[in-house]
C-alpha cells in the first residue's frame, strides 16, 4: 500500500503503537495492583469482621449459649456485604450457619483450605491472613467470592470450664469460616479497566497528533522539499534552492545539498567552458589550415608590389601596414591557438608606448567612422617592460574596439594613460600554485573568487567537515566555506588529497594567538594564515622582504554605455558577451588569459551610461 511508503506516517504508527505498549504495560500492572490492593483491603475487612464475630460469640460459647451463638452468626450473615459466617469443629462438621441447611454436614476439608490447619494431620497454631483465604467462584458465571477462616483456639478458659470436656492438649477447637462476595470489587476492576482502555485510546490519538504535528514540520515537510529539490536536480535545475533555515541535522543537509548543487553547476558550467576551448581549439586549428593560405598569397603579393613600387613612398608605406598587419593577422590566429592551448608568451624586452602606437593605427579608420577622440596620457620616462608585444599589441586593439562599439557611433572619448606605480604585494600578488608537503596540488579551478581559481584545504569546526576557498590574491580575504561558521571559531586545516595537517609545529598567529596553517607555493616560499574565523592574518615572506614593487598601470577609459552590474563579474567568461550577436565574447577573455600569464592583473570600473575603464598593472621584475 503506498500511504504505508510515507517515512511520516511510519513514525507516527511507530510512536504509536510504543505509546500503546508502554500503557498497556502499564495499565497491566496497574490494574494487578489495584486488584491485590482491592484484595488485600477486602481480607482485612473480612479478618476484622471475622474476629468481631469470634469476640461477640466467645461469652456464649463458654457457657455454652448455643441459641445466642445462632442468632449472632444469622444477624452477621443476613448483612448485604457478608454471604455467609459458620463455625465448624476440628472434624469439619458445620455447627453454626447463617445459611441453616448447612448444619450437621461435612466439609471437604482441602476444598474449604482445612489442609491449610491439617497439614500431615498436625494442626498448626497461627497463620497468616494469605493462608486464611481462598477465592472461588460457586458457578462458572457466578461473581467470584471470599473466604477467610479464623481458627477457634483452645483457652484455658474453655478446657477448664464444667460443661466443656476439651483436653487442655487440644490446640484448635473449631474454625470461623466467613464469606464476602467480590462482585463489587470485581465491578470496580472492570471499571478501572475500561477507564485505562479509554485513557490508552485518548492518550495513543494525542500522542499521534502529537507526533505527527511535530514530524510533519520537522521531518515529513523538509524531507518532501529535500526530494522535491532532487526531482528539480535530476531534471538539469541545478540552480534550484532549498529554503530551509535550520542548524539541525535537516538543516545541515540543506545547506550541504544546495552546496552540491552549486558544486555541480560549477561543474556543469566548467565542463560546459572545457568544450567550448576544445572546439574553439579545433575551431581555431582549421581556421589557422583555412586562412593561412590566403594571407600566404596576400603577403607574397604585397611583398612583391613592395619591390614593384620603391620609387612611390606612399604606397610603400601602405603596403608596409598590409605586410605588417598580415604577419600579425597570422600571429592572431597562432595567440588564439596558443590561448585554447594555455601556451607560454614569448617575452622580450619592449617599448609599451610604440606597441600602443601600433595598436592605435590598426583600429585608426574605426576610430575615425565611429567620430571617437582619442587622448593619449603616456609617461614619457616608462620604463621598457619584457613582455609579449604581439600578445600585449592585441589586448589593446580588443579594449579600443570595445570602447568604440560602447559608444554605438555617437562619438565619445577613449582615454589611455601610462604610469609607473610602485604598490604593495598585498591585494597584487597571486597565488598560482600551491602545494601540501607531500606535494598534492591545491588549486582549484572549479571555485573561482572574482574570476581566479582559488586554493582549496579540508576543514574541520564545530563538529562538521568541509572546505576552505582561499582567495588567491594575498591579503585580499574574500575566502569562501562550504557552510556558515561563526567568527573566532578554530578551524583544523587538512590536505583535501591525503589528509596531511597544514597546522604549523609552534607558530601561531601575532594577532590573536592561535595556531597558524601553510601552503608550498612553488618557488616563491611559504604562504601562512590563522585557523581562527574571522581572522585575517597572512604572511608571504618571499612577497613581504620585497617591499614595493614597480607596476606599469595602463588604463583605458571610454565614455559609452557602460556595463550592467550584474554582468561585471562574468565578462572575462570565454564566450560571455554584452553585444549580444555582435560579439563572441571572446576578446577579454583572451585579454585575460594574456595578462594573466604576463603576471600582470586587470580590474574593470563600470557605471551606465557613463563609460567604462580597465586598468592593467603589469610588472616589471618578473617573477621566478
């Protein structure tokens, strides 16, 4: 049955059912005890009656007053409580009896518990209440009943008294024998019975409302979410979210799932971003195998009207820009090979201020079409850098032409502007590679923080497991956890790969003194931290003993439309574009990945309708 599949209903059957057990337990011994209570206080009364019976009989029995002794024993027998009182002698012949057919018969002594007096024909002189009764019933249907026995001593009073021929040896002359009906008591326990049923009944329906009101909340709620978010993510949502705001086991495995999902979308997007390169790879090989060959022929020819033409200088000089630009259009097809491939930039000592120069006259009639004023604000004592110029020569014709296309040929300003800048490691230098000390990598290009691949450790806190994203950029403390921990909590730093502790042997933090964790970074030193939350100590000797470094900052500026916000974070993405069709969105990602394998950074200030400007900072000592 499928209503019985429901983990809630279990639980509530489950409470259930235990509910009614432990009452039922319970309510047994509950109602044993009540029964021997209801008993032992009915044999008591029946003792204490039975000895008044004896007492007020005594005189008359010593003088042998036998029509006084049957009038007490009927008047004590006709009460409505009492069923019957006798007297029977040491033989078992009834005497006395409130019930006169009786009279003058025997009774089966082991039936009426004489054994009790008589065991091995010796009667025993006292006993105790317990052995003194029985419960019978004289019918099968018929209310139970009550009899007790009250041994008739032989007192000297008795053996010494004329009409009496009792031996003074005799112990027992008789017994007392009364009988109460327990049909009340019976009705009592029956009542108490169902009154226990009843309060089973009562307390099984509220238990399970109970139970049921709390496990649908807690239990049956989240966990119908939890699979609802499945089916969600089973269907390709992985974008989908868990509301769940707890800090219980549910809650926790909200939040441990929304992380998933977001780990898989990451996934998702960098298996999505691993095919695009590998078919702009083969994209780009066939276009390399396509193109070639024309710019072959067009750079043959132009050699060849070069030869033709020398005594016209104008068209030499022209004919230089189309030799020129075509090496460098074949050069352009080998960087976006070299960019699908991740290849190493061929660095050589450079004037930057010429290879903006060139980059300029490239886009020259575009910037002319497009009625765009270009200033230039170059440092005239800059420095020449090593670096790529081809490389470096295409990342500015990629931010000109952007500046232009911004401005939609309304006409504008594209400011560029050079200068020496001398500025910390903090916030500049990144961490590219970093090992533990059996040499496991712990970089992890599926977690980006703004773009760059973070480095990633094993964490334990609070009883929970997970891990640390280390911003890449030293001193900039943007890291990331897989769940929430409260600042000041004490974090164990492990080896995501083989476990190994990070925690460094009797170094601790100078600002709070807790212990402190590391990291190889290959060649350029050990970088440390706090395992404190919240903390943001750091400390890079290799970057730190170096004290400022000199930076070429190049920026450039444009007065278009701007760049939305929201789409900022994502516009060095390969194949993210804001010219919707216009663009493949594959220029600052290739800028990106030039910059960046110069050891250089590039940041981008946006604000609609107002312009944009990106700023690069390359260096100069480049590191080992």
């Amino acid at each position: 049955m499928a209503f019985l599949q429901d983990i809630g209903l279990k639980l509530i059957l489950v409470a259930g059912l235990t509910a009614i057990l432990i009452i039922g337990v319970f309510a047994y011994f509950n109602i044993q005890s009540l029964d021997a209570s209801l008993q032992a206080e009915v044999e008591r009364h029946a003792n204490q009656l039975s000895e008044t019976v004896k007492y007020s009989t005594r005189q008359d029995m010593l003088v042998n007053q036998r029509d006084r002794i049957h009038q007490v024993i009927n008047e004590v027998g006709r009460q409505p409580s009492i069923s019957r009182v006798r007297v029977l002698n040491k033989t078992g012949e009834i005497i006395y009896s409130s019930l006169e057919e009786e009279i003058g018969t025997t009774v089966d002594k082991k039936a009426e518990s004489c054994y009790a007096c008589h065991q091995a024909d010796q009667p025993i002189e006292r006993l105790p209440i317990a052995d003194r009764t029985r419960v019978f019933q004289v019918h099968p249907d018929s209310s139970r009943m009550l009899g007790i026995i009250n041994p008739i001593f032989n007192e000297k009073a008795c053996w010494s008294a004329a009409c009496h021929v009792h031996p003074e040896q005799q112990t027992v002359l008789g017994v007392l024998d009364v009988t109460l009906p327990l049909a009340e008591v019976d009705r009592t326990i029956q009542k108490s019975r169902m009154e226990m049923l009843i309060f089973a009944v009562i307390a099984f329906l509220a238990i399970s409302v109970i139970i049921g009101y709390f496990v649908e909340r807690w239990v049956d709620t989240p966990v119908k979410s939890l699979l609802k978010a499945t089916q969600q993510v089973a269907d390709g949502n992985l974008g989908y979210r868990i509301d769940i705001r707890r800090n219980d086991e549910i809650g926790k495995l909200a939040r441990s799932f929304n992380n998933m999902t977001d780990k898989l979308s990451e996934a998702r997007m960098q298996l999505f971003q691993s095919d695009k390169l590998a078919s702009l790879g083969r994209l780009a090989a066939g276009v390399a195998h396509e193109i070639n060959n024309p710019l072959t022929g067009v750079l043959t020819y132009s050699s060849f009207l070069m030869k033709r033409t020398q005594n016209q200088p104008e068209i030499q000089e022209d004919l230089k820009v189309i030799v020129r630009e075509t090496l460098r259009s074949r050069d352009i097809v080998k960087s976006l090979l070299d960019f699908a491939r991740q290849s190493i930039p061929k660095k050589n000592e450079a004037d930057l201020h010429e290879i903006i120069d060139r980059a300029i006259s490239v886009v020259h009639n575009q910037i002319t079409l497009g009625h765009v004023t270009l200033v230039k604000n170059l440092d005239p004592v800059l420095p020449r850098l090593t670096l790529d110029a081809n490389q470096i020569q295409q990342v500015f014709i990629n931010l000109i032409v952007n500046g232009i296309d911004a401005m939609s040929g309304t006409g504008g300003t594209i400011t560029i502007g050079t200068s020496v800048q001398k500025l910390s490691p903090v916030g500049m230098a990144q961490i590219k590679k970093a090992t533990c000390p059996k040499r496991h990598s712990l970089i992890d290009g599926a977690v980006k923080i703004e773009g760059l691949p973070s480095a990633r450790v094993k964490i334990r806190a609070t009883g929970e497991e997970g891990f640390l994203y280390i911003d890449p950029l030293y001193g900039r403390h943007r890291d990331q956890t897989s769940w929430p921990i409260a600042a000041g909590q004490l974090r164990q730093v492990q080896c995501p790969e083989c476990a190994t502790s990070l925690i460094e042997q009797d170094v601790t933090c100078p600002l709070c003194g807790a212990p402190a964790y590391w990291m190889e970074i290959p060649t350029l030193g050990k970088w440390e931290a706090c395992t404190r939350q919240g903390c943001d100590w750091q400390r890079w000797d290799s970057m730190d003993t170096g004290g400022l470094r000199d930076y070429a900052e190049i920026t450039v500026s444009d007065t278009g439309s701007g760049i939305p916000a929201d789409a900022l974070p994502r516009i060095f993405e390969p194949f993210f574009s804001t010219k919707g069709q216009k663009g493949t969105g594959l220029g600052l990602s290739v800028i990106w990945g030039i910059i960046d394998n110069h050891n250089g950074t590039i940041k981008v200030e946006s604000e609609l309708n107002k312009g944009t400007t990106f700023r690069i900072r390359l260096p100069f000592e480049q590191p080992r």
